[in-house]
C-alpha cells in the first residue's frame, strides 16, 4: 500500500489523550487469545491456522475494554472469521471499494482545504488558512471504524504480515495474495485522534515554511557590493538555490563566484545565522559571507538571526511521533514505520546500501574526475556537479525567454501534457487519458506531485509560474514532477487491486 494511504489512516485513528497509559495496557489476556484461536481451529480446520493465529492475535492487541468484554471478543472472533475463498474475496472487494471512497474522498478534502498554503494564486496567506490546513478531516475516521467493528472484521480476517514475512513469502504470494496483505497493513495500531491531530498541524506548519522560504538572489552582494544575480530572481531554499547551484557549472569563473555565494546563504540557513529580515524579502541587500545587511543607501544595519525556528519545526514532530510510539504494537518507533512500513526496505538494508557507495573506489575516481574538468579543489557543494550530461548551447535566459513563451500560464503547461506524453512513446489514447487526469497548479513552494487515492480524482502537479510565465527553472520542476504524475496515475488505474495502488517509496520513480 502507498505511503500516503498509510498517512492517511495513521490521521484518522481515535482515542482521547486522557488516561492514555490505561488505553495502552492489553485488555484481552494471553488465555482468552489462546481459547479462542483453539475453537476457530475447530471450526474451519488446520488449513486457516496461520490466519486464525494472526488475525485473533493482532484484533486482540487492538481490543478495549470499551470495545467489549473478553467473551464479546472471543465471540466476535468466531462469528466473524471467513474461511471460504469465495466469501473472503467477497468481503474484501466490498472493504476494498469503500475504502477507496473514505481515503479518497478524505484526500480530496486535504488538499483543497491546503491550497491557500499551497497555490500562489490564493495571494497572502492568512492565519485562518493555516487554521484549516492544519486541520485533519480524517482524524476521527479509524476511532469510527473501530467503534462500529469494521477495524476488527478487517484485521481478524485481512491480517498484517511484516516485512521480514512479506520478503519471504514474496515468491509464491499471487496478486491477490499481496492486496490482502496490503489491507492487512491498515488496522495495527490505534493512536489517539487528538495526537494525529496535532500532527497533521505540525506538519502543516513545517511545509508552508519550507513552501515559503525564499531569498532574493539580486540583493545578494559581495565586498564591493556587487550583484551577481538577476535584480528579479527570487529563489526558494528546497530546491531553488541548488537548481541555480547546478546551473553554474558551464559559467567559468563567474559559475563559481555564484556557487560559492549560494554556498554561503545555504550554510547561514543551516547555522540559523541568517538574518530574518531577508528571508521572503528584497528590502535589504546581504553580504552571506560576512553576514551583513544593508539599506539601499549601503548602510549597515542591526538584524535578528532566524536562530532555532528551522530547527524548533524538526523537535516538535519528533515530539509527536514518539508520542506514538507507545500505540504501534508491530512498528514501535518512528524509525520503523519509516523505513519497514512507509519505504518497505529495512534500515540495515538502506545502511548497506549507503556504505557500499560512499565506500565504492569508483567514487573517488568519479571525484578525482571531476577535480580535473574543474581544474580545482572540490568543494562541499560540488556533489551537485552535472557536467556529465549533454548540455544545450542555449543559455539559461534564452531558455526562460522560451519556456516563458511556451507557457505563461499553468492551463498552457496543462494543455500540453498530451503532446509531451505522445512524444515521450504513449499512444494518443493512453496520453490523453493520462493528461485528463493531472491538474497542473502555481506553487508556492518548489513544487512537488500530489496523488489521488480515488479514481474520480486527480493528480496535482505543482510547479513555480512566475507573473511573467514559467521560467527554466519552472519548467524542470514541471517536469520532474510530471514523472511523479504520471505514475500516480497509472499505478492507480492500472492495478487490478485498488489495495496495490501507488508504490511504498516515490525513489522508485525518481
């Protein structure tokens, strides 16, 4: 199941913060499981042992003493446990079809209720905006399903399989077999709906002030106050500042006097040095390397230094999700959910992989390589080096001048999806159906691509449209993101099982 179906049911589970440590403790004795799981054998035979054991195993960690008492359990478990093929597949093609239409029609609700924090086309952000784009619609959806047994239903006869199991079963699961293990990943853990609450806030809050984070590159000046960049450029720190980074490499002496300047700024972002009044403002030239602003008179003056408040976003997400951690019996820390439920690789897995590259002897001959092209010492930011891909004899300005052209508005940029798909290898039909289901946005931010979890929605590519059109810059957003678009879709209208819809990890379409 994709990461955002994940996030979506993990903001919609329901219980109060109040005597929390209670709700905790397991209401359902080791007896009861054991009795129980011995009278389902009977029934329906050895053949559904393996999920008998799982399934009243894992509803069991998940019952309350609100839910029921220990024989309403047992006998839930034994009313409602499906041992029969065809019975099964019905129950889950009817979970399955109003699933889509809860964490759909939840989705929908998101990210419209976001979009003043999102688009530019929604002018200055106002406080009610941050109001409901912190607000999680979906918060009290699992507390519900809990509550009216379908949680359980799901879980008992739809049970979870780890990481470890899915590996080792991967070789003789059919399809099938896998869209009931993907619904098995829904219903293990029931963290309270106020703690989700918070974080959809909390994450609300962090991303409209990366989306808003910009620095006024034509105010940027060196020892002599000197600019180097274009008076209107306004770049966004995510990915603004590093996709101006890169664009320097075949600029000779004048490339490295901006990359070092660019250097400068990320490093002031890093150490909170930077002073907030050139932050999202182009009222003061700054000199990043002595870390001095000025008046347009070329004055010095006092600043405040942005000090922890990037870093202050960091901690009180952290503080959320180890608050939930006490309510995830199978992935206990926020590591875990990472990278066993949300990525599907497991830690050692990524480590290794991180270890054999930087530790490969090709990368020191590629770093060696690139020191001789650049006729200099690396620097820190060199691993943004592109050298190695075909560049066009156009620069740059050209190159906005002619995006700018092509698309001055998000409906232009929309309106050839198609064309671009077609020319990329699609059929017209399957072009124009894929372009039928992307919207395409001004962004605020950097941009990025967000899914539909129904398919009576769309996708939204968000990328940056200046007044003037989409520059350069813009436009490789566009289209990187695009790609993103592009799998969204087929990944959900393409699968035979709406349970396997999306991918575990979006760095397989990177």
């Amino acid at each position: 199941m994709s990461l955002i179906i994940i996030t979506i049911i993990a903001d919609s589970c329901g219980r109060s913060l109040i005597d929390r440590q209670d709700k905790t403790e397991v209401f359902i004795s080791k007896e009861i499981v054991k009795k129980t799981i011995s009278e389902l054998k009977e029934i329906h035979g050895e053949k559904e042992f393996q999920r008998i054991e799982k399934g009243v195993t894992q509803i069991a960690g998940l019952w309350q003493k609100d839910d029921g008492s220990s024989e309403e359990f047992k006998q839930f478990c034994i009313d409602n446990f499906i041992s029969g093929k065809e019975e099964l597949f019905t129950a889950f093609q009817k979970l399955e079809r109003n699933l889509e239409i809860l964490f759909g029609s939840f989705n929908y609700i998101t990210v419209r209720l976001m979009k003043p924090l999102h688009l530019t086309e929604f002018g200055e952000i106002h406080p009610i905006d941050h109001m409901f784009g912190g607000y999680s619609a979906s918060s009290h959806l699992t507390e519900d399903l809990y509550k009216n047994k379908i949680a359980f239903y799901t879980a008992l006869n739809f049970p979870a399989y780890s990481l470890a199991e899915k590996a080792k079963y991967a070789t003789e699961w059919t399809r099938r077999d896998w869209a009931y293990a993907r619904m098995g990943d829904i219903f293990i853990s029931r963290v309270p709906s106020e703690l989700l609450q918070k974080s959809a806030a909390e994450r609300a809050e962090a991303s409209s002030y990366i989306d808003n984070y910009n620095i006024y590159m034509g105010k940027l000046v060196d020892e002599d106050m000197n600019t180097l960049f274009p008076e209107d450029m306004a770049l966004i720190t995510h990915w603004g500042l590093r996709d101006e980074l890169k664009s320097n490499y075949n600029q000779g002496e004048e490339g490295l006097k901006k990359k070092m300047m660019i250097y400068e700024v990320m490093k002031k972002i890093i150490s909170q040095e930077i002073p907030m009044e050139v932050i999202n403002s182009d009222k003061y030239f700054w000199n990043p390397v002595k870390n001095i602003i000025y008046n347009e008179n070329g004055e010095k003056l006092e600043f405040t230094p942005e000090d922890t408040r990037r870093y202050q976003k960091m901690l009180n997400q952290f503080k959320v999700r180890y608050e939930m951690d006490k309510y995830n019996s199978v992935y206990p820390t926020a590591i875990q959910r990472a990278f066993d439920q949300g990525m599907e690789l497991t830690q050692e897995e990524v480590e290794e992989l991180f270890v054999n590259f930087i530790s490969s002897p090709q990368i020191a001959e590629v770093a060696n390589f690139i020191k001789e092209r650049l006729n200099r010492e690396l620097q820190p930011f060199d691993i943004w080096y592109d050298g190695f891909k075909s560049r066009t004899e156009i620069n740059e300005d050209e190159l906005d001048k002619i995006t700018r052209r092509k698309y001055p508005d998000a409906d232009a940029f929309n309106n050839d999806i198609p064309r671009i798909l077609r020319d990329l290898g699609w059929d017209n039909n399957s072009a124009d159906f894929i372009g039928s289901k992307i919207v395409v946005e001004g962004s605020r931010g950097a941009g990025h691509a967000w899914r539909a979890l129904m398919k009576d929605d769309v996708v939204h590519l968000r990328t940056r449209i200046g007044e003037n059109g989409m520059d350069y810059k813009g436009y490789n957003i566009a289209m990187h993101e695009l790609g993103h678009n592009v799998e969204q879709v087929i990944t959900l209208h393409d699968v035979d099982y709406y349970m396997l819809n999306g991918v575990p990890n979006t760095a397989f379409t990177e």
